[in-house]
C-alpha cells in the first residue's frame, strides 16, 4: 500500500491535540460514572449512545476500561482509529452500507466483544449522518449482545465547531468545562418482538436529544 504523507501526519497531530488537550478539560460526570461503574459491578456491558457530532470525550473519559467503538472504514476513521487506540479502546471498522461483508464481520466482532464483558461507544447517527438522524442497527445490537443502553448526552463550555461537516463536529478547547449527562438506561430482552423495535429505537432517540439538552443546560449555569 503506497505511504500517505498527509494522512501519517494528520492522525500524528490529531493524537496529539487529543494528548494535550484532555487533561486539561475538566469533567463533570460523577453522575454518569456511578451509573456506569454500578452496571459494570454488575457484570453486565454498557452501550453509551450518543451523537457523532461529540464523539471527541467519549476515549479519554472511558480510557483503557475494555472500550471499542464502531469507526467508519475510511482514511477519516483511520484518524479517529488511531486516538481510539492510543486509549485502549478497541476499534470496528464498518462502512455506511449494511451489506457489506467487512461491516457485517465486524459488527458480529463488536457484539461478541459486549457479550465477552467488553462496552461500547456507538454514535447514533454515524459514520456519515445525515445529522441526528438514528440509524436502527443499535437496536439489534443491543438485544443480540444484551448490553445496557445509556442515552447519552454531552457539552462543553467552549468549543469549536466545524459547521460544514454533516455532523457539525465539536473540539473542545482546553480548559474547557465539559458536562455528561445520562437518561433512563434500558436493557432490551433478547426475545423483543419485532414490533416493538421501532418503538424502543424512537425512546432511545427521544433520550439522548433529551440527555443532551441536560448537558447543555448544565453547561449554561453561572460559575461555569
């Protein structure tokens, strides 16, 4: 395979920033760690749902605790590739086309790594949106490897904004006060008929747009 320069030094200074930039950041998420940490006293895996567009915090927050995500299987998702791993998350590589036999292999690799203790990080409306648009695969993921969803939602301070990406993807910037907040968890029955899917996937939908709102609002308090 012919050596991509620019590619090489893009996920070299993306890691870089992500290095520099997290331990600065401070973190309110005493709430959604308990949350979390209670299930996995529990034995049981977690599926934090959230949009793409905030999918920065989700590695140093959840660092070198037996992660993994599902990445786009792109030149883009090598960069995001590669600060997945610099933190010990585990990384599926799957395209935008549930056909595809790599996607299908690996989402099966991912659901067994749930059922295997892991836990998983899964924006909603990824690899390529549209825009907080859900796509219903979690669903099915969820019930297969009987991980417990949590809506997830999150917030900075201050931030970056890239408006002309699909996801409008935002960068924190250091120092910057960074809020998680979580809603109802759900654990789906592996016997869910398949009638009530749709109506699983629209309350999912409707608690993480809710989950991020709270972050928001949190954000908007005087001190912070």
């Amino acid at each position: 395979m012919r050596f991509n320069f620019l590619q090489f030094w893009k996920k070299r200074l993306t890691v870089a920033y992500f290095r520099l930039t997290a331990p600065t950041l401070r973190l309110d998420c005493a709430a959604v760690e308990a949350l979390v940490d209670e299930y996995i006293r529990q034995g049981k895996s977690v599926l934090f749902c959230i949009w793409h567009e905030v999918s920065f915090i989700g590695f140093p927050w959840f660092q070198h605790r037996n992660g993994s995500a599902l990445i786009e299987a792109s030149l883009k998702g090598d960069v995001l590739a590669a600060v997945a791993n610099y933190y010990g998350f585990k990384d599926f590589r799957i395209k935008d086309d549930p056909g595809d036999t790599q996607t299908v292999r690996n989402t099966i690799a991912f659901i067994r790594h749930l059922r295997g203790g892991g836990h998983g990080t899964i924006a909603l409306d990824g690899p390529n949106g549209p825009y907080r648009a859900a796509k219903p695969g979690f669903v099915q993921i969820a019930k297969k490897s009987g991980a417990v969803i949590i809506p997830g939602g999150i917030a900075y301070s201050h931030k970056i904004t890239f408006k002309r990406r699909w996801d409008r993807y935002q960068l924190p910037l250091p120092w910057s006060k960074v809020v998680l907040a979580a809603n109802k968890p759900l654990e789906l029955p592996p016997d869910l008929p398949a009638e009530r899917e749709q109506a699983v996937y629209d309350e999912i939908v409707a608690e993480v747009n809710k989950a991020m709102l709270d972050a928001a609002e949190r954000i908007k308090k005087p001190g912070v």
